[in-house]
C-alpha cells in the first residue's frame, strides 16, 4: 500500500484503488485528482438521488510533457500528492460525514467505476428541559402526603406539623389553598387531602381549635360541585360528623342543629332527586352524632354511655371526642347530685358517674373538693345565710301560689 494519502498502488489488483473523499469537501473548488494507472484523473458528479451524490472517474487525463532537457520519467512514475496533487486535494482536512456505502464496478476494456454515498452527520440529541416549579411543587406535596399518611397509621405525631406547614407551601405555589376557577381538579383533591389530613391529626392531638381552622378551611372544598370535585377519595361526611360531635361535647346545640340542617337543605336540593338525602340518614358518621344528641335532650345519660363503648363508635377519632363528652356529661350531674343529695356511697356514685373503679370515684371526689369518709362521699353543704335567702323564696312562692288558686275561685264563682 503506497503511503500517498492512502491510494491503492498501481500493483492492487483490488477495483477499489481509489480515494473515498465527499464530494462536499471539493465545491465551490477544483475536482479532486486521482491516480490511475500511472496517470491523474479527475472526479465528476454522476447523479443525485434523495440528497446523495454520487462520484464516478471520467475519462483519464492526458500525462504532461517533461520540459526540455530533463529526463523522461517512467509512466509508472506518478508525481506525488505533495508536488503534483492539486492543493484542494492535498490540504483538506479529514471528512466529518459518515460513508454509508462504497461500491465499485470493474469492467474489461473500461476505467474502473468507484461510487460513494455520503449523507450528513445526524444533529446531537437536545438535552433534557429541566421540570416546571408546579411538577416540582406536585411531586413534593405528594411525598408530603405520604410521610403524613405513615404518620397518622403510626400514631407518631412528633413531626407532623412540620410536615403540613411544608405541605401547604406547596398548595401556595401551586395555587391551590382556595379553590378558583382556574385550579386543576389533581390540584383541588390535593389541597382537600392535606386539609383533612391535618384535621384529623388535630384530633389525634386533642387540639379542638386547630380542628376547628381546619373544617372551615375545608368548606369552600365541600362546597365545589360534584363535576369540579369529585366526592370519591375524600372525608367530607367523616370530617363534619366529628365537628357535629365537638360541638356537642362544648353544648353548642345551636351550631349543632344549624350545621345539621344545612346538611339536610343540600341532601333535599341533590340533583339526584333525593337519593342524596337517603344516603345522609344511612351515614354512620352522621348518624352518630345525632344519636348522641337524641339521647342527650331525654336525659338518657346510660344510653349516651354505651353509645361511646365499643364497635358503635365509627372511628378511632369519634372516641377521642366521645371522652371528652362524656366528661361534660359527668360533670353535669356531679352538680346536679351536690344539690340533690347530702352524701352517696362510693358503689352508687361510681354507676351514677359512669366510671370505671371505685379508685377512680375517690380520684374524682376530689378532684371536685368534695369529701371522701367511710364508704361515703359527702357533698359541700350550702352556708346558713344561703339557706335562710332559700327559705324566704319559698314562703314567697307559696302566698303568691295561694293567692292566684284564690283568684281562680272568685273567677270561676262569677262566672
């Protein structure tokens, strides 16, 4: 192989003796020269199909005469690239296109035909668009939600509020802290989630106020219609029995009872024709509540203790909520046994108080200031000048009771 820019010597009985140079290296610029049997020919295009052009060796180019008084040189004797070879051929760089396919004709009594098809080299592939600040906002909340949701299920509650005070920076940048128009409807049930989520660790953490921000917060959520937003995947029914249930631990029966008919206006006013209303008289979490309520107005303290017992609490929730009226209730009659009784025993306060041991009657007794002796607890008793103030009362109460059945008489004489 001679060492002429890698030609074929004139030795290579191989057809492929020649260069394989793109043709676009050569334009605007004289055609390349090739060696060919100890002489230099030129290259020419032939054709072009779909953007490939081809190069085929014409006929050769005629060998130049020695000047006069030099040596003729052998014809198998060819200038080399270096003194001979046209610049355009000699000073190219090295071709940056890609050869697809290179094939050669050898014919008897003809030039060997040598067919090169280039194309152009492919573009680098783009680098990959760095995500928007909302997928980066959605991707966190949603590791957010799911760190809040191990949370709950482990009952570890120690990070908790950092947990939903990063998750509603999220809802700010995603613009999805109150619902608009323009909010995506992914948007939406994440923002109900996470707001249900923190009422529920609200609860866990006996903290009524905090539950209390967050069901309002809720509110313009459960108010969405049911194409914005669909039911499916939230706790509207269980978030509003329980602060159906605070509210009635605190004895707000006027927020109660308003907060239950506005449930019972939208049931009546479902587009469903009423089937809607059904499935609020058939929700336990509804239900329950109103149960409690039912109970509560008859004075039916034992039923309201054994509703709290047991598989008829709904939830793990409802029963933290359940202690705290229970609480209220025992209170209400501790005052009203003060009044009513000088002393009980301590086996009859602990049915009449709903408590668990005698141990926890004692614990109870005195924690009201009241006196534990003998088996008994005695009651406060009222101070002298009180009793006196109560006794005139009731002389009052009699004459003015004596007098109007008098007047009724002489009414019904005349009459």
């Amino acid at each position: 192989m001679a060492e002429d820019h890698g030609m074929h010597s004139e030795t290579d009985s191989s057809p492929m003796n020649s260069y394989f140079i793109p043709h676009r290296l050569f334009e605007g610029s004289e055609l390349p020269w090739r060696r060919r049997d100890g002489g230099w020919n030129r290259w020419s295009p032939l054709v072009d199909r779909a953007g490939m052009t081809q190069h085929v060796l014409p006929a050769r180019r005629p060998a130049r005469r020695a000047p006069a008084g030099s040596t003729p040189s052998s014809p198998a004797t060819a200038p080399t690239p270096s003194s001979s070879a046209p610049t355009a051929f000699r000073h190219q760089p090295a071709p940056k296109t890609h050869i697809l396919a290179a094939s050669s004709v050898a014919a008897k009594g003809k030039a060997p035909v040598t067919a090169i098809t280039t194309q152009a080299a492919l573009p680098p592939p783009l680098p990959p668009q760095p995500p928007s600040p909302t997928a980066m906002a959605g991707a966190e909340l949603r590791g957010l939600l799911d760190q809040l949701h191990r949370s709950l299920s482990s009952h570890d509650y120690s990070s908790t509020t950092d947990l939903l005070s990063r998750a509603k920076v999220c809802l700010l940048r995603l613009d999805a802290l109150l619902p608009t128009e323009a909010t995506p409807t992914g948007a939406l049930r994440a923002a109900r989630e996470t707001l249900e989520l923190g009422a529920l660790v609200s609860i866990r953490q006996r903290d009524p106020d905090a539950f209390t921000r967050y069901f309002q917060q809720l509110q313009p959520f459960y108010d969405l219609p049911v194409a914005r937003l669909p039911a499916q995947g939230g706790n509207a029914s269980k978030i509003t029995g329980l602060y159906l249930l605070l509210l009635l631990s605190q004895g707000d029966y006027a927020a109660f009872h308003t907060l239950l008919e506005r449930l019972e206006v939208a049931a009546a006013e479902a587009p469903d024709d009423g089937s809607r209303g059904s499935k609020l008289d058939d929700d336990v979490f509804i239900q329950y509540p109103i149960r409690l309520e039912q109970a509560l107005m008859e004075g039916s303290y034992d039923r309201v203790w054994g509703e709290t017992k047991g598989e008829r609490v709904p939830s793990e929730e409802f029963g933290v909520f359940a202690e705290v009226l229970i609480g209220t209730i025992r209170s209400e009659i501790a005052s009203c046994s003060e009044k009513s009784y000088p002393s009980l025993p301590i086996s009859n306060a602990k049915n009449l108080f709903f408590l668990d041991s005698e141990g926890a009657v004692v614990y109870f007794a005195q924690d009201r200031g009241w006196t534990v002796k003998d088996g008994r607890i005695y009651f406060p008793q009222p101070d002298d000048s009180l009793m006196g103030t109560e006794k005139d009362i009731l002389v009052t109460s009699g004459q003015v009771i004596e007098n109007t059945l008098g007047y009724a008489r002489e009414l019904e004489t005349i009459v």
